[in-house]
C-alpha cells in the first residue's frame, strides 16, 4: 500500500537499478482510511516533478483499495472516503493535464466493495470513468462471471454499458448540505466501529470464539495465510478471513457496524435530517447503492443463527456483549429500512428475496451443523467412536471415495472434512465468502 509519493518513486528507482529495459508501469494502491485522505496530496506531489511527468507520458493509474479501507474503518466511512477520494484525484489530474484510470480493487462480498457491476460503475462519482476503468474480479466472482462462455460475454456487456451509460448520461452530484450530513455520519460511523473493533478489551477473544476464523486459518482453503504476522489481532488479520468468518455466522458484522449509530446520531440531532436522508436515497445513486447492499446483506443475515453460535461456542460472561452486538444488528436494520421506505427487507428486489427464502433452510442446516462441528472440534475431552466394520462390497465401490477422510487433519476424523463441506455450502448459499 501506498502512504507517500516516495513509495512511488522507490519503485522507479529499482527498476532503474536491476537496469529493466522497457520499465513497467507503477500503481500506487491507496486503501486505508488515511492514505485515502493523503492521495490526493501525494499525487499532486508527484505530478509536480517534471521527471515523473515525462516518464508517465500524461497516463497514470491508481489503485483503490476496498478491503482493508472497511476492515479500518466500516462499510459507511470508507465507501464515503472512497468517493471523495477519487472526486479529488480527478480534479488533481485535470490540473497537470494527466489522464487518470480508476482501478478498483474490490472483492466479491459487500464488506469487500463487492455488489452488483453496473449499479457499481453507474454510483461512481461524476466524471471518473472518462470511458476506461479497471476493477479486480477475485475469488468464487471469477467463476460466477466469467466460467462459462455466455456468462463472460454478458459481464463484459454488463462492464461496457455501464460504463458508456455513465460517460453519456453522468450521475447526479451530491448537494453541499447532503455532503455536509455525510461527513457527520461518517464520523459518528468510524468512532462506534472503531470503539467496538479496535478498542472493545475482549472483542478480538469473542471474534475467535464466536466465528470459525481460528479453524479457517489453519486449513489451507485461503489463497493466502489468513494473517499479515502470525501473532496480532485484527489489524494483523487480513480482509478475506475477516469477512469469511462473519459470513459463516450470518451475521455481517463488517458490513453493517456504523450505520446504526451514524444514522441515529442524525437523526436525533435534527428529525428533519430523516427526510434529508430519504432524499439521499431517492436522487444520489451512490448513497442508494450503498443502502440497498447492505439491506441486501440484512436479508442475507441471521441474528437467531449467531445467538446460536455464541450459545454454543462462547464463554456465558461474553453473552451480553453478543446480546449487545445483536440489539445493534436490529436497530441498524430498522433505520436502514425507514431511510429507504421499505417496510420489509428486499421490498424493491422480490425475484432475490424469494431466491434467498428458498435457499434458508438449506443454509439454517448448514449453519447448525457447522456450529456443533466447531463445538466438537475445540472440546479437548471429544472423540469420535468407532464405526461398525464397513462391508469389502461398499469398501471397493466406487462410493467410498466420496467419503474419503482427510488423513493429515489435526482434528478427530471426519470433523475437518465435515467443517469444510459446510464451509463451502453456506458460502454457495448465500454466494459470498470473502
């Protein structure tokens, strides 16, 4: 991640070094709350070295990042800073006569920056596309857009209309006061995430305890190890797992954590900044985009299911703060539906609301067996009894290889194979993982 324009130049200078014949291009990636507040700066820095702009021949990119800007700050405040962001590095740009490319580094969930592609492209802010935008497609996304040939083809229709729709015809730009009411929430957002996250004494211990984020990250179906350093708490962990692990409880907790208390903050100051936030909602694609995502992830979450997993799996002098955790679950949700006007979730969308009623209970299963796996898998005192002798008949078929056991798990035998398999069914279910 980038912090400063010498991260950039540092680059330069080594490929200058190792003698690089024909010098690739360097694209600083700015992600954390902090660094998206800096790029601006940091761009203008650079572009004001004559040096750097011949050597960039007018054409730059710069990467932002989703993932780690959420896990810092919250969903709200860093899709917020990420707007602002790139209205800021558009109008730098423009003033050294430089064109900019966006490149979105995005994930597959919503805590990620993930969501639908063209109502994605068209909530960008105005003038930042100019006819060209790169954006990351990572994880189970590759093969939901791109595994076979017609659903390739429709996502790059998909990337080009939205892009052409939003060069011809530019979404509405955000009112001084609907801005002003924005930086307001955002801040209340970033402190009630942060307080909770970061500063919470127990909160990385019930992290652990309610979630299968320890057991996820000792088994090899990551890309990468769940953490930057093997020792450290959240700040160490990195976004995949992070949002994995609330995925798999139904809970979400990344996503939605902020909203609630940015709203309310609002919203008792000045009632009549309720109906400012409706108007929000009716004419600013972006601040509609990110409310219907995360109402989205509500009807996609659970509460009851995570009450389940902290009965089975946390400690009784932690239930009160997953009771707390849950009460601000069902406050956010309530606020998000009366900014929105909806009296039930997915009001707007009932072809998806009938696909994820469809596929609970299936899901519901999953999840309860995935929380007595995890419970059988942390007792120290559990072993698994022995089977009665299977028949030769059924050992040479070819059935028997379904059932194969994983020989090099650390747990008793089954329990690995079966925390996977529920794994890998919930995130289906509701088609997010991390």
């Amino acid at each position: 991640m980038a912090t400063s324009p010498s991260d950039v130049l540092a680059v330069e200078l080594l490929q200058r070094e190792c003698r690089v014949k024909q010098a690739l291009r360097v694209v600083p990636l700015f992600e954390k709350l902090d660094d998206l507040e800096a790029a601006p700066a940091a761009m203008a820095r650079l572009f004001s070295v004559d040096w750097y702009r011949n050597r960039i021949d007018g054409k730059q990119e710069v990467m932002i990042g989703y993932s780690d800007s959420g896990k810092d700050a919250g969903r709200l405040s860093a899709a917020w800073q990420l707007y602002k962001a790139q209205e800021e590095l558009i109008k730098v740009a423009k003033e050294y006569g430089v064109k900019l490319t966006m490149f979105h580094g995005r994930g597959g969930t919503v805590g990620r920056g993930g969501g639908p592609t063209h109502l994605a492209i068209l909530s960008q802010p105005p003038d930042t596309i100019h006819g060209s935008l790169r954006v990351t497609v990572q994880g189970e996304v590759i093969e939901q857009s791109f595994g076979e040939e017609h659903l390739c083809f429709r996502t790059l229709q998909r990337f080009t209309a939205a892009t052409l729709e939003h060069g011809m015809h530019p979404p509405v730009a955000p009112k001084p006061e609907w801005r002003a009411l924005l930086d307001e929430i955002a801040v209340v957002a970033t402190e009630e995430y942060r307080s909770i996250v970061f500063k919470e004494p127990r909160f990385v211990e019930y992290f652990r305890l309610a979630t299968p984020e320890l057991e996820y990250g000792r088994m090899n179906i990551g890309s990468r190890p769940s953490k930057r350093k093997p020792s450290g708490g959240i700040e160490s962990l990195r976004a995949i797992p992070w949002i994995f692990a609330w995925t798999q409880t139904r809970f979400h907790l990344p996503v939605w954590l902020g909203f609630g208390g940015g709203f309310k903050h609002a919203i008792e100051k000045d009632i009549r900044n309720l109906k400012m936030l409706q108007e929000m909602y009716n004419q600013w694609p972006f601040f509609r985009v990110t409310i219907d995502l995360v109402e989205m992830v509500f009807a996609k979450g659970d509460p009851g299911i995570a009450a389940l997993y902290d009965k089975l799996l946390v400690s009784e002098d932690l239930w009160s703060f997953g009771e707390r955790l849950r009460s601000n679950y069902e406050e956010t949700k309530t606020l998000l539906l009366q900014i929105a006007g909806h009296k039930d979730l997915l009001e707007g969308d009932p072809h998806l609301k009938q696909r994820l009623r469809l596929r609970d209970s299936y899901i519901t299963t999953l999840n309860a067996c995935q929380a007595y796996t995890l419970k059988r898998i942390r007792d120290p005192n559990y072993h698994v009894k022995l089977r009665p002798h299977i028949s030769m008949e059924y050992i040479e078929s070819k059935a028997a290889e379904l059932v194969k056991l994983n020989p090099t798990s650390d747990y008793a035998p089954g329990l690995e194979d079966t925390l996977i398999l529920t794994m890998k069914g919930i995130a289906a279910g509701l088609q997010n993982t991390g």
